[in-house]
C-alpha cells in the first residue's frame, strides 16, 4: 500500500511538473489560419493570414488599424516574432490600454525606436538600449513583452532592453496590434504567445 502511494505521488508530481511546463510555454493567441480570438476592424482589409504568418499590410487611403485581442490580461508576458516588410514600419503593441510598445520607426521622432514605450501625453519617456546591435532588419525577430502592473519590461531577440513604469496604464485589457495610420508599409507577425505572470 505504501509503494502504491509513493508512486501515486510520483505519478502526480510528475503530472503537476508538465501541467506547469504547459503553462509557462504559454498559450497561442494566433492560429496560423485565420483571426480567430482577435476583433477584426470593421471593413478589414489591412489583416490577413496567410501561409501561418499574419500579414499587415497598409490600404489605399492610409488609414490606421489595430487588432485586438478578445481576450483581457492583467499580469502577463506576450511573445512575437515580427519581420519588417516594405516602407516606413510604425507598428507596436498595445498592452492592456493606449500604452504601447514600439516596433519600427517612431513618427514623432523619425528614427526606430522598437522595444521603446510609447506612452499618450509623454512620447517616449525611455528608450530600449542596444536596439541597433540586436535588431535584424531583413529577419524574423523576437519580441518579449513582459506587464507586471504599470511596469513593462521588453525583450529583443532574447536580451532585455527596457523596463518603465507607466501610470496611465489600466489593471486590465486586451493586447493590440497597430498599424500605423499615414503610412505605406506592410509588417509581419507570427507564433503570438500569453502566458500569465503571478
């Protein structure tokens, strides 16, 4: 009876480790195949899925565009990878509110500033070092985002970058995609991971 338990406790100690591991490996926020799980803009035309990557592309008139997450996060970590395509790239994400996490170059400032807070009312109140060094402008790169409350801390390619904390930043919202508006540009985007942080 002993060894019977011993090894029920095995078993689910073992069980608890993966369930764990799944966890922390995060869940998918995009299926390779189509929007499912985000809100599309109405009158779509800037994202579409196509051979597993989400592709982004300007329309004729320029205008804007953000794609949201139906889901709503508090403490979490997001991963992407992201490849410049053509044109002036003015993407970001949007975590939980209008605070943003740049990718490509910043309007205002007219130089990249990916991996940089974008915050309303302050611009960029820091930015992310050694962007220039890491950055791989015709490759796919890997973007980390990690939001404990007001404090964002990002990742490229595997190096921390930045960490600012916001006080405009809301306890909970969905995570954004953004097309920049006035611009011809296209950018691509795959393998967008959540996982929530305690």
């Amino acid at each position: 009876m002993k060894n019977t338990l011993l090894t029920l406790a095995a078993v689910f100690g073992l069980l608890g480790s993966l369930l764990v591991q799944a966890d922390e490996s995060g869940k998918s926020l995009f299926n390779g195949k189509d929007l499912t799980g985000w809100k599309a803009p109405e009158g779509n035309i800037w994202w579409i899925v196509e051979d597993g990557i989400l592709k982004v592309r300007s329309g004729p008139d320029q205008k804007g565009s953000i794609l949201w997450s139906e889901e709503e996060f508090t403490d979490f970590a997001v991963t992407l990878d992201f490849k410049f395509g053509e044109g002036i790239i003015d993407s970001g994400v949007h975590v939980k509110s209008q605070d943003q996490i740049q990718i490509g170059i910043s309007g205002s400032l007219k130089r990249d500033m990916t991996a940089s807070p974008y915050i309303p009312g302050k611009g960029y109140p820091v930015e992310a070092e050694g962007v220039k060094e890491l950055l791989k402008m015709d490759e796919w790169n890997t973007l980390k985002i990690e939001v404990k409350g007001m404090t964002y801390t990002s990742y490229l390619n595997g190096k921390k970058v930045m960490t600012y904390t916001s006080e405009s930043g809301k306890e909970k919202g969905p995570i954004g995609l953004q097309l920049h508006g006035k611009r011809d540009m296209s950018i691509d985007f795959r393998n967008i991971k959540v996982v929530g942080l305690k």
